[in-house]
RNA sequence: GUGGCCGUAGCUCAGCCUGGUAGAGCACCUGGUUGUGGUCCAGGAUGUCGCGGGUUCAAGUCCCGUCGGUCACC
C-alpha cells in the first residue's frame, strides 16, 4: 500500500474528480499547488493558504539543500514542522532549476551554480531523493531533465530517456514508506515521445505521475496534445500532475483531459506585479482607470481582500510599493485560481464540466471587453 | 548695492566651452512574465530650453538687456 494513493469520485468526459489521500490528509482534485519555492508562499503565510482554500502546497529541494539545508530541516523536524503547515507538502526536485538555472548536465547528475553565493552545487537523482527524504514532505518528485521549448526534437529525446533512466535510479534510492513518489512524464511536444515517455515511466509504477515540460514557451494546442499522448498511456488510478501550469484557460484544458494537480507561481507573481485575476476577465490593477474605482477586484469574490478593500486602495497600495499590496493581491489571485478549480470539480461531479468551461470562458471575456 | 553661480520634460539634471533635427535617469502611460531571484524586459507620451532683443543661412548654445532663485561680500 502506497503512502499517496488516488481514488475517484467522478469522471465526466476525460475529466475527473477524486480523492488524494496523503500522509498528512486528503486533498479534493482537482487541485492546484500554491508554490512555496523556499518553505514560503511569498508574502502570505499558513493561516492565508489555509483561508484561501489551499489543500496542498509545493515546495523545491534545490532551494532549500542551499538555504537552510536538508539537514537542519530534519533537524527541527521536518519541513511540515518546520513550516507551520499541518496539511500535504509536495517537493520539486530541482528538475526545474536544471532548465531555468542552465546547468552543467552529464549521466551522473547535474551540477549548477548556487543562487546564493555562486559556488559549484552537485545533484544526482539519488541526492534529490535523499534531500526529499530529509525534508519530508508528503509527495517527492523524481530528478527529471525539462528542456525549453522549441528544441530540436534529438535534444527532446535524449532528456526524455535520461529522464527515464534517473526516474529508475530514483526509484532505487526511494526507501520512505510514509512518503510517495512520483514520476515526471517528458517528451516535449511530440505525442510519440510523450507516448514513449508516459508508457515507460508508468511501467516503472510510482505513486503518481508529473507531466513536466509543458508551459515552457509552446503553442497552447500543442501542450494539450502532448498532454493527450500522455494521459493516454497514464493508469487511470494514479494522480496526474501537470507541472507549472496555472492560468486559467491552461488549467481548464488541462482539467478536460484528465488532469489532476497543478501549480503554477503565476496568481502569486502576477499578484507581486499588481496583476489580478478575475471571473470577469483579469487586469492589471497599476491601470489609470482604477485610480478612483471603490469597487472590490471582483464582485463575485469572497476572499479576504475583496470583501475589505477597493480596487483604487488596493492600486494605491501596489502604487506605493506597500508591502501588504503583495499579500492582498496574493490572497486574491490565489482564491480565484482555487474558486475555478473547485468550481470543476463540483461541475464534473454534476456531469456539467464542458457548461461550466463555456460559462468561465464568456464571462471572463465578456467582462474583458 | 556689488560680484559669482543657477534657470532645459512632472522631479533631479546633462547638453553651452567649439552654433547644425532637444536628451538621460526617475516618475508617468501600456504590454509581457507559467515545477519563483519581490524582478526584469519591451514599447509609449511629455518641452514657450525664464522672458525680450541682437548676431547668424541656422541660437538651448554666442552677445546685450531683463526677471526670478541662490551664495558671498559691503
């Protein structure tokens, strides 16, 4: 018996609602992984995820072996205690960090420069596997190579099958029982390769499964039709985790083909830079026109800073340069991205998911009109 | 009163010596950001060059006057 196990609830299409049950609780999918790169969701804390309707949150093993240190985390007791969060914690193996941070790569592992302090940082797939068995969280992810997109498609495969090959070696190092483990699908935009990728690492049988390299720079219908390919060879009993996925119409294609978690650091960046989500179409709140507008960001909203504050204190706020702009705005776009994914979920359960797809998509571009 | 310095975009200023399509930074107005470096990038709008006169083909720039600010000295 696996540590994380998924069970359905509903299917409506290739959608599908269901359970995730994890060591530290059980999460509603679909579902949406607030980002917290550092052991923080910057600029708001446990008591705000919590109220915003998180369920799980993610956090990055190459950021945190640099700062604290895997070490010490498991020193205070791991990253749960650590950081004040009783509920699901998902690491990223720093997989990310060897597309976004351009290191050296060879079959043993990678080696990239701290953001820190510059010095030479080695990663092999079983040193992320033990950094994730010292940090704890619930779910680990396997050591996978992404590559950016376009990439001529010799690269692609190479990084998908030495993301395979890393995937076994992970599997290997894997020995906590109270912790699962997934596998990430690569493969770029090639359904072949997604098929291959997606075949071989479900053969190899995780917890779950990452569908990574997407949202790297291809053409929406491309990413939903690697996602195909991938979902397709996927079991249907395990959890499918599209990673760094996270705007709205990117999530309610990925939801129609079956996908299960997301994160993304977009409603909490975008926050950051005075962007808010909304139902009726997102905006960008340094706009002129909101300078004298007392109506809240979205008058459809229940979250803390549309039931407390004006759209024109909220622009003054971000105007200048308030810090508590980033946690109003935060808790906005974060509350509206978990809105939608609730809201697909009870709609798959209801045998409603395509109405309620069409109905998000006309009023938001109704509202942006 | 005398002498020096200053007056150019909303702000701080460069350009003046050596005349040749008025500039920078910030601010302002937009757009971008997807397994996070609270950034960064891209685009845009903006002028009575204090005012008046003179020289010149041509003056923000040179000359004369004048107004305002500022400092020093009487």
């Amino acid at each position: 018996m696996s540590a994380v196990t998924w069970s359905s609830i509903a299917t409506d299409g290739a959608a599908r609602t269901g359970w995730l049950e994890t060591p530290h609780g059980v999460v509603r999918t679909p579902t949406f992984m607030p980002v917290g790169t550092r052991a923080a969701v910057k600029a708001v804390d446990s008591a705000d995820l919590a109220s915003v309707g998180a369920e799980i949150v993610l956090a990055n093993v190459y950021h945190l072996m640099l700062k604290p240190g895997a070490e010490l985390v498991a020193r205070i007791g791991g990253l749960h205690e650590f950081m004040s969060w009783g509920g699901p914690l998902l690491t990223d193996s720093g997989g990310y960090q060897i597309f976004s941070l351009d290191p050296e790569i060879d079959e043993e592992g990678a080696t990239f420069k701290s953001v820190y302090d510059g010095s030479r940082v080695h990663l092999s797939p079983e040193e992320a596997v033990g950094v994730q068995a010292r940090l704890g969280p619930d779910i680990a992810m396997v050591l996978d190579v992404c590559v950016g997109l376009p990439a001529p498609v010799e690269e692609v495969e190479a990084e998908m099958r030495r993301t395979l090959r890393w995937a076994e070696r992970c599997l290997q190092a894997h020995q906590q029982d109270d912790q699962g483990l997934f596998g990430i699908v690569q493969g770029g935009v090639d359904s072949d390769l997604r098929a291959e990728s997606a075949r071989e690492t479900a053969a190899l049988g995780f917890a779950g499964f990452g569908i990574g390299g997407l949202s790297v720079g291809e053409p929406a219908d491309q990413r939903n039709s690697a996602l195909e390919a991938a979902v397709r060879e996927l079991p249907a009993d395990k959890p499918r985790y599209v990673m760094g996925l996270g705007d709205t119409d990117g999530l309610l294609d990925a939801i129609m083909r079956g996908a299960d978690m997301f994160d993304c650091v977009l409603p909490t960046r975008l926050a950051r830079h005075g962007k808010a989500l909304s139902s009726n179409g997102d905006f960008n709140l340094n706009n002129l026109r909101f300078e004298a507008d007392d109506s809240p960001v979205d008058s459809s909203c229940s979250c803390h800073t549309c039931s407390t504050y004006s759209k024109a204190y909220l622009r003054h706020l971000i105007r200048m340069k308030e810090l508590s702009a980033h946690r109003l705005l935060s808790i906005h776009n974060l509350h509206y991205t978990f809105q939608l994914i609730a809201g697909a979920g009870t709609a798959i359960e209801e045998g409603r998911f395509a109405d309620y797809v069409k109905e998000v998509r006309i009023t938001r571009a109704e509202g942006s009109a």
